[in-house]
C-alpha cells in the first residue's frame, strides 16, 4: 500500500494496468504524439530565434542612434585654427626618380610605398627615399612568410 501526504492510500498494483495501457498506443497514437512533441520543438526553437532577431534589431538601433548622435556632438566642437607660419608649413620635395633608382617599378606602386612610408614616420620628420628595387627573391611576401613560419626552430 502507498499512502499519500494527504492521508490517501492506494495499491501499487494498481498503477500497473495504467502502466500497461501507455505501452500499449497504437502506431496512429504513437506518431501523432511524436509530431506533437516535434512540432513543439521547432515552435519553441523558431520563437526563440525571432526573440534574439528582436533583441539584435532593438540593439541595432540604439547604437545607430548613439553614433549619430556621437557624430553630431564632434561637428559642433568649433577647434581654434592655429595661425599658418612658414615654420608650420611642410615643404614637398618632389623629385622624380631615375630609371636606375625604381629597378623599373611603376611610378603608382612609388607613390603608394611612398605614402606608406611617409603614415609609419607620421609625415613629420624628413624622411627621404633614395631607392626602391624589387626583391630578389622569387616567392611572394606571403609565400616567404610561410616558409619562415614553418621551419622556425622550436
């Protein structure tokens, strides 16, 4: 006998016809169950997605907003112009370069490692380029670094 918190009894044996009855469904029952349990799967699954795509677009446009707002903020910042000197002004030096200097580069490719030379030393020191040659090598940057990469000592 099993007694209940309330104070009712009932016989274990009388749960094992009930017990039998779950086990005996029909095929019809048993895929009309699984579908059940499927289909709350994906409505559970698909619910959760829009939730986060909701979240994601309500986050979206707070920092949009917070940008933009941002933006507005440093346009009306007036900064006082300092006054133009001779000292202040830089000078630019252009010299073209010989045939014998560029090992015949083109004069764009020049130009862009010039610019990038001139971003790494921050355009305020005197920086001067007095050649540039093609490696000798016959990998690419890529292909070289590859190689170092890969027969580093350990």
């Amino acid at each position: 006998m099993f007694e209940f918190y309330g104070g009712g009894h009932m016989q274990l044996s009388a749960l094992l016809p009930m017990l039998n009855a779950v086990g005996e469904l029909t095929m019809a029952e048993k895929g009309i169950s699984s579908a059940k349990v499927i289909l709350t799967g994906f409505v559970v699954v698909f619910a959760v997605l829009l939730l986060l795509i909701i979240i994601i677009k309500i986050y979206s446009a707070i920092v949009n907003k917070a940008q933009s707002t941002g933006f507005k903020v440093k346009k009306k910042v007036a900064v006082p112009e300092k006054p133009k000197t001779a000292e202040t002004k830089a000078k630019i030096v252009r010299e073209e370069p010989s045939a014998a200097q560029t090992d015949g580069i083109p004069s764009e490719i020049i130009a862009v490692i010039s610019a990038a030379v001139a971003t790494m030393y921050g355009g305020k020191d005197k920086v001067r380029i007095k050649s540039v040659k093609k490696s000798g090598s016959k990998r690419s940057a890529w292909a070289n670094a590859g190689v170092l990469e890969n027969t580093r000592p350990f």
